[in-house]
C-alpha cells in the first residue's frame, strides 16, 4: 500500500494547527489547585485567552487527524475518526467548565465588591474541586484523544508510512497534558510526524515505478 499524501493545503492546516496551539500554550498559567482564585487572580485575563483559545484548537486538532486518516481504509482509521469526535464533544465540555467557567469567576471576583469576593472565589475553587473530583467528560475525551492517535499511527503505518511517522505520533498523545513544556512538545510531535510523512510521500512519488 502506498504512503498516503497531503495535499499543500491539508499539509499547511496539518502543520500549523499544533504548531501555532503549541505557541499558545506556552503561555499557560500555572495553577495552586489548592488556591485557584490566589494563584490566578493577577492572570485572570492570560488564563481566559488561553483556554478560549484552547477550546478552539481543541476543535481544529480534532479535524487534524480526522485529516490524517481521511483517505486511509480499514479498521484503525474508523476508530481514529470516531475517537477523534468524542475527544473534540468530551473534552471540549471539560475545557468549556474548568478552563473558561473558573477563569470567568476568578475575573468576577476581582471586580465584585469587597464583601462578596470571598465568595465568588470560594465558588471558583469548589466549581475546580468538584469537575476534578467527578470528571467524567474530561477522562473520556482523554482516553478518546489516546485512541484516536494511537489507532492513526497503526492506519498509517499499515498503510505504509514510515515507523517513525507512528512513534512521533504515539509520543503525541502527551499534548493532554497541555500545560509547558509538555504539552507543547507532545503537539510538536504531532507536526514533525507530519512533515515527515509529507516527506516520506514525497520521495515515494518521485520514485521510479517500477515497468509493467
């Protein structure tokens, strides 16, 4: 089976999609979970850009590897493409609640009078402490991000991509933990498993086929 080819205009979304996330990631504040309005209160407005960025590139990554494996045939692409799905609903939610809906009040409470700035931060920290405690969408779309990469990497590799291209892309599945460094190495991961992929493409077309 041939390596699968990128288009130039599939190659420049599947490259700049992780690569410009990976970018804004690094600036990702990070967290006392066991003080969320303390830890963020200074970063209120760098932690909401962030996550609604976030939210957004959560959307597009999962339109990348739906890319991927978009022309590939065979069980592992199916399952790629479904987990692919249930990443972007499930863990957009968790992104949506813990991410945006706690940056709200921390906001909220910097502004609210002086009398009521305990509570809405109180209410911050239990509305973290509880979507941690119970998060049933965030583990979903987490195990649905792994499957997703994993089942690509094993679609493409059947299909003949080099092995590099699978590893690369296992090694991806780290972006799940999106804060710096990690997340943003795990998202160049994924773009270096493109490029060499579009590379590997590349060179098999330019190969002379072989007389009939």
């Amino acid at each position: 089976m041939a390596v699968p080819r990128l288009s130039p205009y599939r190659l420049a979304y599947l490259l700049v999609v992780p690569l410009f996330w990976a970018v804004l990631l690094m600036f990702h504040p990070a967290p006392d979970i066991d003080d969320i309005y303390g830890s963020l209160r200074n970063q209120a407005t760098l932690w909401l850009v962030v996550h609604f960025g976030t939210l957004l590139f959560i959307g597009l990554m999962g339109g990348a590897v739906m890319l991927l494996v978009s022309d590939l045939p065979g069980l592992a692409a199916k399952i790629s493409r479904v987990a692919a799905v249930a990443y972007v609903l499930c863990y957009g939610a968790t992104e949506a609640i813990i991410g945006i809906a706690a940056g709200v009040l921390v906001r909220y409470a910097n502004v609210a009078p002086e009398n009521e700035r305990a509570g809405v931060a109180a209410a911050a920290q239990r509305l973290w402490d509880g979507m941690l405690a119970d998060d049933v969408t965030g583990t979903v779309g987490a195990i649905a991000w792994a499957v997703a990469i994993i089942a690509a990497a094993i679609a493409l590799r059947q299909a003949g991509a080099p092995l590099a291209v699978s590893l690369l892309l296992a090694a991806s599945t780290i972006a799940l933990l999106h804060g710096p460094p990690i997340g943003p190495i795990g998202l160049v991961f994924f773009a270096a498993a493109v490029a060499l992929l579009a590379r590997s493409s590349a060179r098999s077309a330019q190969a002379p086929q072989p007389a009939r």
